[in-house]
C-alpha cells in the first residue's frame, strides 16, 4: 500500500535522576556524599533507508518513544544512557512540526539522519554538589523531561521526469512500454490510483526515472479528482512530461486540455509553472493530424506519439535525455535514486 502522508507523535526518552547517597563503610571515616548522576534519555533518529518507498508503517504506529535514562545510584555509579530509538524513513520525506508548520528536516540521501525528539538530560547526584562549603548536601537533581513533538511527514517520491495529464491519456501506458514499470492499465479514467515509477534506459548507458501520478482534471489544485493527492511529487522532478490525447475519442478539446493542466499546476505551485516542460499528443495510431496541426500552431513543438505502435518514442526519450542534461540536478543524487529505483522494480519482475 502506498501511504505519502501521515502525522505521528514522537517523545525522547527522560533521564534519569541523581540520587541522595552517602558512603557508609566500617573502618572507613568521614565517607561523605557518593551519589551517582541519572543517564540521559535516548533521543527518537529518523534515518533514510533506500529499501523504502512508502510511509505505510507509520500509519500502524502512531507514537514512537526513545528509552529512558536510568537512575544514578551508590558509590559515585551514573545510571546508563537510554539507547536511542532509529526510525527508518524513505528517502524524499519531509519532517515539519504538526503544530507550527515549521520544516524540521528534508531527507533525501541514504543513511540521513535527523533527530527530531532529543532526549532529556540526567540530573545530578548528591555529590557534584558537595563543596567545601556544603560537606553533605542532601538533596540531588531529577532528570530533564525528554523533548515531545508531534509531527507531520510528507514522502515527495524522488524522479528525474514527471508525467502529467488528464485521466487515460496514455500516461500507464507510456511508462509500461518504456519501462519495466506494470501499473493497471483499462479503458476507464482513474485506472492509477497510487503513483508508478519506472526506470527508463536509453541505449547502453544513460537512464533515467520516470513517476506517473493519478490523472488531473479540472479543479484538482482544489480538491478535485484524485490527482490533487499526488501533486507534491511532481515538485521533485525535474522535467514535466504532458501528455494530451490528440484521438478526440472522448470528444475531448486537446487545445483546451493543455491550458487547463498548465493552470491546475500553477495553482498548486507556481513553481511547477517554471519547470521545464516536454507537450507530448498520444494516441496518434488512431488518426489526428487535425488535432496535432492544431496543437502545434498553439504550442509550437509537440512529441506525437503511440504507446501500442512505438511510435515516435525513440525521438520522446532522446529529447528527455537532452533536456535532463541541460537542467541542474540540484541537491539530489539523482543516479542513486536511479539504482535504488532500479532495483527494487526488479523484485517486482
């Protein structure tokens, strides 16, 4: 089950507390205060694990908590450490407080870590504060709470291409036929219901990923449709692939079905407007050199394609190859994602 969002609480462990003790031998004078500090807590780790790709697990257990520090005792003796709590996470996750919206952590690389509840600190045994003033103190210190957040994660799924468009444009399609990806694919919109992710080869020695995300309509920056859940991975890629079907089919406007997809993701993130962008008209096995003339004198440069025949693919994958080469890849090791992605769609197979 694919889950990208989810709230949990985590606590850091307490420490322990510092004790009151004196020393107390026969034959041994004057023994004075020994009593031993408290351990501190163990502080809640996220850690990315690149075995992962959902956050199914965290909708099962909702609090994780670190242990806690033991108590100081006798003979000047400091209580054990609490041992800290890692929590695996899948790379791409995104921490925030739940509360304040604040972004705790962003994490992408394998074995990341990030502590997001520390753990308190031991108090004090009676003896740290004998002086010469104060021989025989009685009293000691309690351990520091451990630190209580609660917390919002959010997976952004890691790809190099995105692909977007409107309900059974081809989008399954494409990435099964260049991929080793199998989604659902019918005859009926909302046949993707979960992202799919594919590793695409090009030649002997490029590749790259490529995510499909449940089909947008209109209205889906809204709300609307099941698109809109799915959104923020499209945030992390660095190419838009569009499909629009040119068939007409389903009686459908391609013209119109571009600008309205180009708005939906505007309105979820202006940002997304800035991306670098490949139009790309499907179905052309099924007759519509109307509609891509059309779509051409609006847009300029559109891919024809057909997923069933191959048609125009080859020239689809070199023209994402050249544009990804011209685009930074920013903070991401995009080819360790691409292995991670590779191997685990390869025990799928």
């Amino acid at each position: 089950m694919f889950i990208d969002h989810v709230f949990i609480k985590v606590s850091g462990g307490d420490g322990g507390n510092g004790i009151v003790s004196f020393r107390r031998e026969k034959y041994i004078a004057l023994g004075g205060p020994d009593g031993g500090d408290g351990g501190n807590g163990g502080s809640v780790i996220f850690e990315v694990d690149e075995g992962l790709n959902t956050l199914l697990d965290f909708r099962y257990n909702k609090h994780y908590k670190a242990q806690k520090g033991a108590n100081g005792s006798g003979a000047n003796q400091v209580g054990k450490d609490g041992e800290d709590l890692i929590v695996r996470v899948p790379p791409g996750t995104i921490v925030k407080d739940r509360n304040t919206g604040e972004l705790i952590g962003d994490l992408v690389e394998h074995k990341e870590r990030l502590v997001v509840a520390k753990g308190g600190r031991g108090g004090r045994g009676n003896a740290r504060f004998a002086n010469p003033q104060r021989k025989a103190p009685r009293f000691s210190e309690a351990g520091e709470k451990g630190e209580i957040r609660e917390l919002e994660l959010e997976l952004k799924l890691l790809a190099d291409v995105g692909l977007v468009g409107f309900p059974n444009v081809g989008k399954s399609t494409l990435i099964a036929s260049v991929s080793k990806a199998r989604p659902k694919i019918a005859n009926y919109p909302f046949t993707t219901l979960v992202p799919n992710l594919g590793v695409v080869k090009v030649g002997n020695y490029q590749s790259f990923v490529m995510a499909d995300i449940p089909g947008l309509i209109e209205g889906a920056s809204e709300g609307v449709g099941l698109g809109h859940n799915f959104l923020r991975h499209i945030e992390r890629t660095r190419l838009i692939v569009h499909l629009v079907d040119a068939s007409g089919i389903d009686q459908r406007d391609p013209v119109s079905d571009v600008q309205i997809i180009r708005e939906e993701l505007k309105k979820f993130n202006p940002e997304l407007a800035e991306k670098p962008e490949i139009l790309v008209a499907t179905k052309i096995d099924l007759g519509c050199e109307e509609n891509l003339a059309r779509l051409q004198e609006a847009y300029g440069e559109v891919i024809p394609i057909s997923s069933v025949t191959k048609s125009g693919l080859d020239e689809l994958l070199n023209l994402i190859i050249q544009k990804l080469a011209e685009i930074p890849k920013e903070h991401l090791d995009v080819q360790r994602v691409k292995k991670f992605l590779y191997n685990q769609i390869q025990k799928l197979i």
